[in-house]
C-alpha cells in the first residue's frame, strides 16, 4: 500500500508518531464496522458493506453505445487534484514509489484534458500542477525542504 509506505518512511526518518495514520482496510472496517457483511479483504469490505448500498459510479453513454465513467464528477474532479495529488507528491517528494498512483492520475489526467505529471517519471511538473494540493504546487522541491515543513525544524 503506496500511501502506508509513505507513513512508515516519514516516521522512519522524522519520529513523528502519525498514530492516525491507518490503511484502508481497517479505516473502512472501524468506520463501518457491523455494516459490512464480508471483511475479509479490502475488496469485500467495500462490496458488501451497506453504507455503500445506492452509490455506484456515474457513467456517460458514448456515440457507439457503450458506457465509461464520467471523469466529469465530484469523485475525479476533486479526489484527483485534492486528495491524490498532495499524497502522491509527498511519495515523490521523500522517496515512495508511486507506481499504481501514478498511473491512475495519469489515466484520468487525460481523461480531464489536466496535465498534472509529466515525463517518462511522471513527475508533478506539470502545468495544472497549480490546481492541487501537491507540495510541488507550493515550490517544495526536496524531502529536506518537505521535511522542515512539516516538522518546523531542520532535519
């Protein structure tokens, strides 16, 4: 799990504790706990858990009749530049593989008409870089710098 390997790499290398870090499987079985039929994979906690029953994800007929998702709603349009994008650029920032990610983003970032990561390393240098939350966006550039940041002093 990309986003748990930045958490343990943070608390590695700074101390800090990030005790409220926790992955995802155990966020949803906590948080819905008796309304999940099946926990026993991450998977399964999604698809049969009941405070999901009636969310499915919005789709767009296209001219030859088939069905895609529809890049052009809150869960892509927000979650993309607000929500993955500050994590993935943390990944990069202190050295985390991004891969699967990164290949998310980059799917939906053309899907978007965005450009968020660019190069053969999808790095966050693109020109939309400033329509998220990524660390980039705010001119960190390195995981000393990143890491003065969050923690208030020099590592």
């Amino acid at each position: 799990d990309e986003y748990n390997a930045i958490a343990a790499k943070i608390r590695q290398e700074t101390g800090m504790k990030l005790t409220s870090v926790i992955s995802n499987y155990d966020f949803i079985v906590q948080k819905y706990q008796d309304q999940i039929k099946d926990k026993s994979t991450l998977r399964s906690a999604y698809s049969t858990n009941v405070g999901y029953n009636g969310v499915y994800l919005p789709v767009v007929k296209t001219d030859d009749g088939k069905y895609i998702p529809n890049i052009n709603q809150r869960y892509i349009t927000g979650d993309v530049p607000y929500g993955m994008a500050p994590i993935i650029g943390i990944g990069e920032l202190i050295g985390v593989p991004m891969t699967t990610s990164k290949m998310i983003i980059n799917y939906l970032q053309k899907q978007m008409n965005k450009e968020f990561l660019v190069g053969d390393d999808l790095l966050f240098a693109g020109k939309d870089i400033g329509e998220t939350r990524a660390p980039q966006r705010y001119g960190i550039k390195s995981k000393e710098h990143f890491y003065n940041v969050i923690t208030g002093k020099h590592l």
